[in-house]
C-alpha cells in the first residue's frame, strides 16, 4: 500500500511540475503506447502516437435544438489522476454546472487496452436531449479493410469502402445496433466494445456535409444521432474498450538518407505566371477589343472629383503600388459641383480638361456605384456617378493590369461596364488588441478589394473608457486603435456599423464580477434585466461613447438568441418574475427594443437588429428560428418598429429562406446573413436578390479577439467573403465549386500580394530518394494515387519543377507511412544561398489541423541551423483534402476511379536566413500519423 501511495504521489509531483492540467500524458510511457488528451475540447486518443480519435464532443440541448443546456466544448475540466487497486492509470475529468455533471474516467487497462466511461447526469427536472460523441474516430485507419461486428441482430461482416457513396449517417452505419466492432486497421486488429442502454452508431462521415465532419476524415461514434431524451432520473452511462493488438508482420520505415543531389541551374526558374483576364467580383459587361497597352513603372495621373472628395489619390496610388507594383506621380486633380467622378491613367502628361463621352442614361451611370472602365491607346479611363463608383474602378483595374514573361506591365484593352446587384454588400467581425494589422488589411483589401460598401464591427470586447473594468485586458481592441480602424474604413468607402449585443450574449457586460446588479439570471450571467433601470444607465451609457468613436449612422443591438441560455424570464427575478406566460421574453425584448429604439432615433440613427426572435421553428421557418411559441413570434413581429433593419441570419445551404420576404412585406429593410458554407452564401445571396431586398452581410465567428493566427486556422469563414461580395455584386450563376477561380487564392491574392518578380534558381532532381512506389502506397485499388503526375520538366505558378522518376520520395516514421519510406532525408548543397524553397507536396493521409506534417532544417555553411514547418491546413495538407490555405496552393489534380480528387500542393518555404550559404537540407517527419510525399523541390535565389 506504501508503494502505491508513494507512486501516486510521484506522479502527481510529475504533472505539477510539468504544468500539465488539462492535457494528461502518461507518467509511464516506456510501458504503454496509449496517449490521450482530455480537456474542454473533448477526449482525443493516439496510440503509438498515431491518432484514433481525433476528439469527442458532448451537447445538451433543449428538445429540437431550440436552447443549449450544456456544451463540453465551453466548460473547463477538473482533471484528477490516480492509481486504482489494479495497479492502473485512471484519469477522471468532471465538471459541474447548476444543470448537468458531466464526469469522464479513462483508464490505462494495459498496453492493448483503453477504457473509457462517461456519465452525464441532468440536475433539474427541465426536459433535455443528449448528443454524446465518444469519438471521431480516424477513417484512415479504417478506408479499404475488413471488419466483423456483434449486433442485437447477430454477427456481420464486411469491407469498409475506399470512399462511402452516399452521405446518408444511416446508410453509412457499419454495423447498426453493434455491441462489438472488430476492424483490421493500417496498424494492427482494433476491437472497439460499447457498453449502454442506448443505441450506438458507429458511421462513415467522411461525406457528411456538416463542418464539424469536414476537417479530418471520420467515424463518428457515440450515442445521439438524432439527440436522445435525457432527463434527471434517465441519465446516460456508457463504457467504451478499445483495444489494439499490432500486428507484427507490419513494418515501421527504418532507414534515413543523405545524398547529394543533381542540380540544374535555371534563368527565371520562377517568372510571372501566364495571367487569365479575371475580375471578381464579376462585372455585368466585359468586351475586349484585343491587344495590350503598354505601360511604363511609374504612370500619370489625373482625377476630376466632386467637391470635398479627398480619398482618391492616395487609393489609386496606394492600390497600384501594392498590387502592380506601379508608381503614380502626384494628381492633377480638378473638382466639380457633380457627383461625376472620372480617372484617367497614361504613360503620357494628362490635360486637366477632360472630358468624356458617356450616356448618362446607361445601366451603369444610373447606379451610384457604377463605373465605366475604357483601356485604349490614349490610356486607361475610369467614370463613374460617383467616387465611390470610381474607387470599386480602380479595384478592377489592379486586377486587368498584369506583367508579360519579361516583367513589363501592360493592361488589356477593352471596356467593362459595371454595377451592384445588391444595395448593401457587407460583413461582420471582430476587432482586437492584437490583431489590428490583420484588421486593417482586412478592410482595406479584402472587403473593399471586393467592392463591399459597410461593415458591422462587434465591439461588445472592446476596452471602453466608461467601463474601463469590463475588458479583458490582454487581448480587448484599445479605444484609439478602434478609432484608427474606423477612420480606415471610411477611407476605403466601407459604413462602419457597430454591434454591442444586447440583452442576450451578454457575458462580456459581466467580465470580470461587474454588473452583478442587472443580470437577469446569476446561475448563467447571459442577458440583463430589461426591466431594471440600472440595465439602461449601463447600456446608454455605454453606447454613447460607442456611437462618438464610430459617428455611428446605425447601431446594431444583437437582439437574438436571447433565451438560449439561462432563464429569461427568471422567476426569480425581483422585476419580471412575474412574467410567466410564453409570450413573456418577446414582450420583454420587444419593449427593450422600442426603448433603444426610440433612443438611437433622437440621436438621428438607425437601428439593426438579427431576426431570429422573431421566427419560430416549424411555424414561420424551418431553420435558426428562436421564438418560444408561434404566437410569442407573432407578437415580436407586430410590435417592431418599422425602421428598424432586420439582419436576418440563415447558416444552413438548404436554400428555404421564407423569412426575407415575411420581413420585406412587413415594410421592414431587411439583410440576409450568410456564414462561411459556400452554398450557404450562394443560395441565401440568391434568395435576397430574387426577394428584392436591400443586401447581404457575411458573419464572422471565431472568437472574440481574432488575429491574423485565428484567420490562418479558420481561413474558411474568412476566403467566404470573397464569395459574398461576388454573389451580392454580380449576377454570377455558377455554383461555388463551378467558378472560375478558388475563393481561398483570391483571397490570399488581395490580402498578401505576392512578389512575382522572376527569381533564378535551381530545379533538384530527387530520383535518388523515390523508394515507394508510387502506385501501391495507399493500399486501395489502381487509381488511388498520384502517378498520373507528368515526369520531366513541368511549370506550376510560373515555377519550374523537375518532377522525373518512377517512384516517389516519401518521409514518414510510423506504420502509416509505407514500410520503403525513408525516417530522414538530407540533401547536401554545394553552400548556395536562397531565398524560398517551392516545394510541390502532401501528406499521404488527412491530418487534423494544426498537425505537423514534416520539418524542413537549414544547415548553414557556418554550422548553424534553422528550420521550417510544413503544417495542416497552414501551408500544406493531404492529398485527398480538399483544404483552403493561406500558404498554399492547389497546383495539379488528379481524379480517382470514384471521382474523389487527388492533387499535390505547392508551399513557397522561405528560408529563415537568406544571407546565409546553404550547406545541406534535411526534411523530418513531423507527425506519426502520416508519410510526407515530396513530388519535387525548386530552390529560388
């Protein structure tokens, strides 16, 4: 019994010391190959350092996913290590809050074997469902091999498909009602036994078009798909074993290469890429009368403007410079009594006088933000009925103008005459301390790269002199940096709108103990009281300093989801507790919002609200529709102000949206608020213009303090404004996937230009180092590969490759990787110096984001060394992953006999010390779940 003690105390004094809290690592490693991390993120399980599920997720809900009663991916977790009399690793993680304790126990049962167990006990009487994921469960190890299952039906067997056909959860359940799964895997049999009441499923998901199955290939398994009944005396027990016997016969790669590698000296191994006239958003008309117009580096300019107008120049020369690298000499600028705004560029000295011949009744000049584009031999000429209208010209032009093989910079000749379909192009974020140059490029290249004309700025964590104790300090946007990044939109043509959410998704009003006294429920510090008076000092107090920072022309309240957490009303509540009946929150939030209101109007300001409150589930709309009762639907609806904007948000791509015309036709001004789904954006954007409406606005949730990090790891909510402003400004049909372009590199395009200017450099030829075969490393049927990739000399994005050789150069550690891949691979130099590496690559499986997928070392000529990553989703992924990166391109595709896409990526690795000699190159496994396939290597001077 000593020993015992005296070990768990050893191991306590261990995890202390290493800080470890949340994420548990065995204290005894060199004894079991299991791994775990246990935190609010979920349970994720590796073994041998390989993944098998990824993570687990837990929810509560209200019935019909109408309220969330407890969310695991919000709340921390107290973690408790211990030995039990078996001599085992239990690790015990639970959290409590006034409605639900949800406990985990993990035991370590021996090196094969891992048990969990999950309880989840309800602690009111309030009806509840449950969704309990266990796990998502790593389908790489499972695509293209045999199973055998015991079910309440009796045994199955079968063969898992390379790729499901279908997206149906049921239709892709393995083994419905199994007790126990038997899978071979890529590692060894892996026996997976559940222990419940309740139905468990265990299916493909890796077509699933929900996000949550989108990142990494999956197995979801666990109890609630639909959510199951849950309540005080119906809790939820399970216990899940998993155990994994390796198969011996397979083999890890052992061996590590050093080679000096052939080098082929290339003039211009990168030059500009060959450039496809493209403009996006998409003009209405287009015509290109053929020929180019030469164009020197630095060009005149001159500008007729109306009167007061002072943003022009410095966005022509500002947007000319970054874009095309061209230098404007200062403006000849005249103003006029006019709206008309006209821009003329050339290589030649401008008149002041011009004028230009247009008709005043055409499409495009009787749209303020129209604008005629004329590129000819006397230069290029932009009009339009405003300056805004020529500022979104200018936007076009950068991306007309383009540099030939030699770098010289002409412009296509043609006319494009353009115009908004949609009134309101705009999108809604969140500013930081931290992340204000992200901000500031954000404004002022992707939403007015792409024409959008305002935007909603969510500034309920910001840091406000008048509360100065609500702020999270390290990380709220200071009050002068919010002024700065207003002052900049306004510079770009874009209307900042701010957003404090009220009386709901109020946490930020109860940061740090403050306002104790207006809250409306203390168990879940959510919303106010909006019958407290002191909630009205507070919060017009508040918006006072808001609306004199931004010169607020509309103000949004929030106004939704108001009773999605906590009680609201709270029977307790010494002001609304009697507000009993199921109208009472609409009647509570209605008047609320006639005060506010009433209140912003005699400032002169407009009000926004979102719309959800006011629809019900089922009655008034099928989706994100939060009303209590049709009737308590109604009653918001009757009693909203008819000059209030209703911000209508839909997240689903199911393409109904009844509610648009609903609020239209109640005299309302109304915007449809799309989320980052493609097909979201493309069919709610559709559905505004089809019910005349005033515009979209593309939302942004990431967190409350994004930085340029947060747009790299969630760089899909972010390359969906390009498809926002495209759908909103043009009348472009084509689906998201059948577009002429990847939303990710116009994106990357506008936001961080990059410098193509031609660089020498060298092609490496790797054959040496291609021991796998190219044909056979996934284990699946012919087809299922990249050997279709062209030998030889091939050009990707202006670069140069030498991708020859009949195998393929493969850099893994771990029974997932191909028994021929080498551990280690070095190439020594002959001490040159660069700048980049171009790096045409991809992980042989899908990894999860944020994984390391190989480490690329710099050794220099004077024995130092620095390095490089190659990371998930950042600037490299898989093979089959169908990703949008920051730093990484698609270059080469190839489909499968299932029409699954394989491609490779090209990633630009700048080298850390360009000032240096290169002695050698090593590329390092970074991650045991997967081998790297490097298909070619350029190094650039």
């Amino acid at each position: 019994m000593l020993s015992k003690r005296f070990m768990t105390l050893l191991m306590m004094l261990t995890v202390l010391l290493s800080g470890l809290v949340a994420d548990r690592v065995s204290a005894n490693e060199e004894k079991t190959p299991w791994d775990f991390t246990l935190n609010a993120k979920g349970l994720a399980i590796r073994y041998d350092g390989i993944p098998i599920s990824w993570k687990s997720t837990l929810y509560v809900v209200k019935p019909g996913w109408t309220g969330i009663i407890y969310n695991q991916g919000s709340r921390p977790f107290k973690v408790e290590e211990s030995i039990n009399d078996k001599g085992q690793e239990v690790y015990t993680a639970s959290d409590e809050t006034h409605t639900f304790r949800s406990t985990y126990e993990v035991t370590k049962v021996d090196s094969e074997t891992l048990r969990v167990e999950y309880n989840g006990q309800p602690l009111t009487e309030d009806p509840g469902e449950i969704e309990c994921n266990l796990g998502y469960f790593n389908a790489n190890l499972f695509a293209n091999r045999p199973y055998k299952a015991y079910t309440t039906k009796g045994y199955k067997t079968g063969t898992v498909p390379i790729f499901p056909e279908t997206n149906n959860q049921v239709a892709n359940d393995v083994a419905e009602h199994f007790k126990t799964l038997t899978f071979d895997t890529r590692i060894g049999k892996l026996t997976l036994d559940i222990q419940t009441d309740r139905q468990v499923r265990f299916f493909d998901a890796r077509l699933d078009p929900q996000e949550w199955a989108k990142p990494v290939p999956l197995f979801w398994c666990g109890v609630g798909v639909p959510a199951r009944p849950i309540s005080k005396d119906n809790p939820l027990k399970v216990v899940m074993t998993i155990k994994i016997k390796a198969n011996k016969k397979n083999v890890e790669p052992s061996e590590a290469l050093t080679l000096i590698p052939a080098l082929t000296k290339i003039k211009n191994a990168r030059t500009f890429p060959e450039k496809q006239l493209l403009i996006v958003p998409q003009p209405k008309s287009i015509e290109v009368s053929g020929g180019k117009l030469a164009l020197n580096d630095t060009l005149n300019i001159t500008i007729m403007q109306p009167n007061g107008e002072t943003r022009l120049e410095a966005a022509a020369k500002r947007i000319l410079k970054t874009y095309n690298t061209i230098e404007l000499n200062p403006a000849t600028i005249t103003n006029n009594d006019d709206n008309t705004t006209i821009i003329r560029i050339s290589n030649d000295a401008l008149s002041a006088d011009y004028t230009a011949d247009f008709d005043r009744k055409a499409a495009w000049f009787k749209n303020k933000e129209g604008q005629k584009i004329t590129i000819d031999n006397d230069g290029i000429t932009i009009v339009s009925p405003s300056a805004r209208g020529a500022f979104y010209g200018l936007h076009s032009l950068r991306q007309i103008l383009g540099r030939d093989a030699d770098g010289n910079a002409y412009a296509e000749k043609l006319v494009v005459e353009d115009y908004p379909t949609l009134k309101k192009r705009g999108a809604h974020w969140f500013p930081s301390l931290h992340g204000v140059p992200f901000h500031k490029k954000l404004i002022e290249r992707v939403m007015a790269g792409n024409k959008m004309n305002y935007t909603v700025i969510q500034v309920d964590h910001a840091s406000w002199n008048s509360f100065p104790d609500l702020a999270d300090k390290k990380h709220a946007v200071l009050n002068d940096d919010l002024k700065e990044l207003v002052k900049l939109c306004r510079e770009n043509f874009l209307e900042p709108i701010p957003l404090l959410n009220v009386p709901g998704h109020g946490q930020w009003m109860f940061q740090n103990g403050q306002n104790k006294d207006i809250v409306e429920d203390p168990q879940t510090p959510y919303a106010y009281c909006t019958k407290n008076p002191k909630s009205y000092e507070f919060i017009q107090t508040l918006m006072e300093e808001v609306i004199e920072v931004f010169d607020a022309k509309t103000f949004h309240l929030g106004h939704d989801e108001v009773t999605m957490r906590g009680r609201f009303p709270n029977p307790e509540c010494k002001y609304c507790g009697n507000e009993t009946d199921d109208e009472a929150a609409s009647r509570l939030v209605a008047n609320h919002l006639k005060k506010l209101t009433n209140w912003l109007a005699d400032r002169g300001i407009e009000t926004m609200i979102w719309g959800d409150m006011m629809l019900h589930k089922g009655t008034d709309d099928n989706f994100e529709a939060l009303a209590k009762t049709a009737e308590a639907a109604k009653y918001m609806r009757d009693h909203l102000p008819k000059e209030v904007i209703v911000a209508d948000w839909h997240y689903n791509d199911k393409g109904q949206y009844p509610s648009l015309k609903k609020f239209r036709d109640m005299g309302n001004r109304v915007l449809a608020c799309t989320w980052f789904k493609p097909m979201n954006v493309y069919l709610f954007t559709n559905a505004a213009k089809e019910a005349g409406i005033d515009g979209i606005m593309q939302t942004t949730w990431c967190g409350y303090y994004p930085t340029e990090y947060t747009m790299e790891r969630d760089f899909y909510q972010f390359t969906a404004f390009i498809l926002a402003a495209e759908y909103s400004w043009s009348d472009r049909m084509e689906k998201p996937a059948d577009l002429p372009y990847v939303a990710a590199d116009i994106y990357n395009t506008v936001y961080s230009p990059r410098d193509l200017r031609p660089q020498d450099g060298y092609t490496v030829d790797l054959r040496k180092a291609q021991t796998v075969n190219k044909t056979k490393w996934t284990g699946f049927a012919p087809g299922w590969n990249v050997s279709s990739l062209p030998g030889g000399e091939n050009v990707f994005e202006g670069i140069t490759f030498n991708t020859s050789g009949s195998k393929a150069a493969v850099i893994g550690s771990s029974l997932m990787s191909p028994k021929e891949s080498l551990t280690e691979l070095t190439l020594k130099l002959d001490n040159i110096k660069a700048k980049q590496l171009a790096v045409l690559n991809g992980s042989l499986w899908a990894l999860a984001r944020d994984t390391t997928i190989t480490k690329i070392v710099f050794t220099y000529a004077d024995g130092s060394a620095n390095s490089q990553s190659l990371i998930t989703e950042v600037n490299s992924g898989g093979l089959m992953q169908n990703l949008e990166m920051r730093k990484a391109v698609k270059v080469w595709t190839h489909n499968t006999p299932q029409n699954r896409e394989m491609h490779l990526w090209l990633t630009e690795v700048t080298n850390p010390e360009p000032e240096k000699e290169i002695s050698s190159i090593t590329f390092v496994p970074g991650s045991r779940m997967s081998g790297w396939y490097l298909a070619a290597l350029t190094i650039l001077q």
